[in-house]
C-alpha cells in the first residue's frame, strides 16, 4: 500500500462512548448461541469473562440449549 500512497496505523481498540440524554451509553451486542448441553456450561464461562449479561436461558430438546446475552463492544 506504501507504493500507492497510502500509510495504515493500527493502535489498540477503544469503545466508543456517548452521551445520550445526560447518560453515559456504550455500545452492546446481542449474542444468541444454540450449544449442546455438555458445551453449555464452557460458553457461559467464556461469555462472562468478557462481561456478559444472560438475559434468557431455554432448552430446545434434549440435547441443545439456547441462551441470549448482551456483551459490551470492545
């Protein structure tokens, strides 16, 4: 890209913030996961290390679960 003209930094990601309203607000994702059950557990252990919030949890037959959490956007 050098020889065309064109430099690219890349630094660290940064969450972008904004005030809406007078309130702080950051960006979330809504993450739907269908797991068998024995991988269950692993996926929320791995979710609530980046700060997750499961909002709902249901099974769908015998052998899957599905579950909805909000993640914050780093």
């Amino acid at each position: 890209m050098r020889r065309e003209g064109y430099e690219l930094t890349v630094g660290q990601p940064q969450v972008i913030v904004k005030m809406i309203d007078g309130k702080r607000s950051e960006p979330y994702e809504n993450l739907v996961v269908d797991v068998p059950q024995e991988f269950a557990s692993k996926v929320i252990d791995l979710v609530t290390r980046r700060k997750g919030e499961m909002h709902i949890m249901e099974t769908k037959g015998d052998m899957q679960h599905r579950s909805s959490k909000f993640l914050p956007v780093v």
